[in-house]
C-alpha cells in the first residue's frame, strides 16, 4: 500500500480527501461553537427573564436586553406606529409601538404586541386603541434595531422597517425600547410578543454530521486504497504464474 501512494494518482485522491477532512472537521467545529453561542443566549435569557422586574428609574444606561423592567406612564395614541415584517405563530404581522409619557415629561417607546397583516401589504391597518389614562406596565428591555437602508422609505403612513430611532416619529428619551408583557389594565385587540425560542439540537446535529462525513471519507479513503493493493498484489501473483 505504502508503493501506492506514492504513485501521482494516489498522491492527489489523498491530497483530496485530506482536504475533504479537514473541511469536513472545520464545519463541525463551526456548528458546534454555533451551539454553544445559542445555548450561552438561552442561558442569559433564562437568567434575565425569571429576575424581577426593576423600575424604570433605577435601571442604568448599561441595561442588558432582556432585562424586566417595570413603568408607569400614559400612551400618546397619536404617536402611534407599526414596525412591519414581524411573524409570529406562522403567520406575517406587525409589532404595535406607542409611545408612553412618563410622570417626568419624558417618553419612551413601548411595543405593546402583536397585530396580524391584512390582505392588503401596501396599506396600514387599524391599530387598536391603546388603554386610556395611567398604565403600568412591564416587560424586557431591548436595544434599539438599525434598519436596512433599503427599508427606510416607500413604506404606507405610521408603517416603519425597524424600531429604530431614526425612523420614528420622536427618537424617544432612552436608548432602547420595552416589549410589554403585562399591562394593568389590560389591553385588548393585541397578542403580546412571544419569547423567542433558542433550539441548538439543529447545530449540535449538523456538528455530529460533518464528524460522519469526515469518517465517511477516511473509510472511503483506505477501502479503496486496500482494494487496489489487493487488486496489484493478485495481478502481480497470476503474471508470475503465467511467467513460470
């Protein structure tokens, strides 16, 4: 076998399925530390999802998304907008943003649910009417969005691409957003925004696959090169018998 592979056509399969190996073992290593991101942010959300809520005022401006987050304040239904291309349940909709207007004139982006798309995309739907009066709300606390150039005009009226400051109608007074997930009094005509679900079974399984496939080919490999051997060595046997 040794003879074979130094013979070209051995030497560049080999260089071949070396490579396919090494590939093979990079992409493995990639989906696994993939899974491990995953499961590092489902930790994190876990973590910051079953803490209690804190006050809006005591949060600092290092906040975390995610972070619970409890206010009170009253919606500025005019102000109302809706960021577009937000499926949720299988099903295409949009998230509802209104404003809240603190006690200390100061206001601050809510997304208060989730409203199904209508057939037609190239209007606004009805947005229900917030709760009137003083609110309490909480929910997580997330970091602005930065939208897609390409999302930032041709869009119907109070309709914008992303919960970015740049695009809506009052850049607010904090550098994030609340996602509402209780409401005293309760609102109605919304779905509250579902917890994202963070699965890293599909990474650790596409891990163990290029593991296979980096075997496959190195079983491949020396099947084929111990079948040529077999192969020279009777060929080698039956010309010295025909030569005696």
């Amino acid at each position: 076998m040794l003879a074979l592979l130094r013979t070209p056509r051995w030497l560049g399969f080999t260089t071949l399925v070396v490579a396919a190996i090494v590939g093979f073992g990079l992409l493995s290593n990639w989906q696994w530390h993939r899974a491990q991101e995953k499961n590092a942010q489902r930790t994190a959300l876990d973590s910051a999802t079953k803490a209690n809520p804190i006050e809006l005022s005591t949060m600092n401006a290092a906040a975390t998304d995610w972070q619970g987050v409890r206010v009170s304040g009253s919606y500025d239904a005019q102000g109302q907008v809706l960021a577009r291309q937000r499926p949720q349940g299988g099903q295409n909709g949009f998230w509802v943003l209104t404003p809240l207007m603190l006690d200390d004139g100061r206001d601050l982006w809510v997304v208060r649910g989730w409203l199904r798309a209508g057939s037609a995309a190239t209007t606004t739907p009805a947005i229900p009417d917030p709760p009137a009066g003083e609110v309490t709300l909480v929910g997580s606390w997330h970091q602005f969005e930065i939208i897609k150039e390409s999302a930032r005009s041709g869009l119907p009226p109070k309709m914008v691409g992303a919960v970015d400051p740049s695009v809506l109608p009052r850049t607010g007074n904090f550098n994030g957003y609340l996602r509402v997930v209780a409401s005293t009094p309760s609102q109605t005509g919304l779905d509250f925004i579902a917890r994202p679900q963070i699965d890293d079974s599909m990474n650790l399984s596409y891990a163990g696959q290029w593991l296979l496939f980096a075997g496959v080919a190195l079983v491949g490999w020396y099947f084929f090169l111990r079948r040529e051997a077999k192969d020279d060595r009777a060929a080698k046997t039956q010309a010295t018998i025909s030569a005696t």
